[in-house]
C-alpha cells in the first residue's frame, strides 16, 4: 500500500452510507482519482469543512494496486472556491465545470493542462471575472486539450484560410468548414466568433476579459459550437448543462 500526496481540486462529493464520503478529485500527475474519506459524515469530522467542490487542497492518501477506491487520510484546505457558489447561477456552474472534468480527465493519467486550466478558471471568477465569458472560455479549452476541437484557422476540406464571412460547423460537429465545402446546412460561425476561438488560443482569461471582451451574440455563438463538439465527440451531453438550461429557463 502506497502513501501519496498532491495538490488537487475537487470535483465530486457523494455520501456513502451513513458515516462516509467518497471524494473524486483532480490532480496534476495522476489525473483523476477516488477515495473514501471515512467519517466524512460524522460531526466534528476531520474532513469538516475541507470537502467542498472546486476547493483547491493537498490530499493524502492510500493507494493499494488492483482496488478501486483510494483511502484518503487527510484533506488541507489551500482555497475554497465558496466565493462563486453563493447563489444558485454560480452552484449551477461550479457543478458544470466539474462536470467537463469528470468526462475529460482520466484516472490514473497525468493531466497538468486540465488542472490549471480549471484552477485558473476559478481564480478568474473569484476575481470577478464574468461568468459567462469564463465559462465560455474554459468549454473551449476543454475540448482543445482533448484533441477534439475545430481549427479556427483554415479549412480542413481545402487548406485555405477562412473567408470572410466565418465559416460553418456541419451537423456531425466534426470540423469547422469554408462554405464552399460544408455547404449551407449546419451552424454558422462568425467572423467575430472565429477571431475569438483565435484570440483564446494565444491569451488568457484574464487577458481577454480585460481588453476588448467579446460581445454577448459571439459567447452564445461559442456556446453552441461548443455544445455541438462536445455531443459528437461523447455521444451524450453532459447532465449539468442540461440542467443549467432547465433551471435558467423558469428563472
């Protein structure tokens, strides 16, 4: 059995019988992993306070080959992310950008990019970042760390740049096309939306949020491009986003 230790972000909390939690948790060298944190329920519990979702922490933890669940000892609190929860818009998203990790990060493999892409993320949004722009941005990186988002440059179909009136995202979701090659049928995308996608590959969040942030018609824009990528490549939506558009629609 294995003692290990790292900085991690926490992306699920569901009890386990009555006196348990199990703890689903990100990590930059050993990607996602789950442990039981026994007592988690109990009052004056060890782990009180510290289990929050999105929390930045250092977890330790048992390890033993061949079994499932780790056995976490400890959790240490380095930042809560309790700022962007204190209503039910900010739950909704914290819920959502977990969500992407749960799907994309895999158990057992490093994943450096998803961590700080999700770490910086909540930073940005506890410093008051637009909610909107930063959950655009971090969709978008999501899917181009997994290797599934369409090149905002050129057409795959013939090599040349994107004219400009934008371009159109096909209903397989696949690739961004030219209109010569993708036809008229499917989503179109902006000129304004393809400088975005561009413009977030080269700056951070932080950066695009300060100088010249994108208008409201080009997030709704990324929104839905992004929508469309994510189903075609996991064949499901994810449950949260699904209940994000339920919830905002009675509000």
């Amino acid at each position: 059995m294995a003692l290990l230790s790292a900085e991690a972000l926490i992306l699920d909390v569901t009890d386990l019988h009555d006196r348990d939690r199990i703890v689903t948790f990100l990590t930059r060298e050993r990607g996602k992993k789950r442990g039981v944190a026994k007592g988690a329920r109990v009052k004056h519990s060890r782990f009180g306070g510290q289990l929050q979702p999105l929390a930045k922490v250092v977890v330790t933890w048992f390890e033993k080959e061949g079994r499932d669940l780790a056995r976490i000892s400890s959790v240490e609190l380095v930042r809560t992310a309790h700022p962007i929860q204190t209503d039910l818009e900010g739950i909704l998203l914290g819920s959502y950008l977990a969500d992407h990790l749960l799907e994309f990060a895999q158990e057992g493999e490093g994943a450096d990019h998803l961590f700080r892409l999700l770490d910086a993320t909540v930073q940005a949004l506890i410093a008051g970042v637009d909610r909107d722009l930063a959950t655009r941005y971090f969709e978008a990186w999501v899917l181009r760390i997994g290797g599934v988002f369409p090149a905002p440059w050129e057409c795959p179909g013939c090599g040349r740049p994107f004219p400009p009136e934008g371009a159109i995202l096909p209903r397989s979701g696949e690739n961004l096309l030219c209109f010569d090659c993708g036809g008229v049928v499917g989503l179109r995308i902006s000129p304004a939306t393809l400088d975005f996608l561009r413009r977030i590959g080269r700056e951070g969040l932080p950066a695009v949020a300060a100088a010249n942030p994108p208008a409201p018609a080009v997030l709704r824009q990324v929104e839905e491009l992004c929508a469309q990528v994510r189903r075609y490549f996991l064949q499901h939506e994810l449950r949260s986003y699904g209940v994000i558009q339920q919830t905002l629609a009675r509000l």
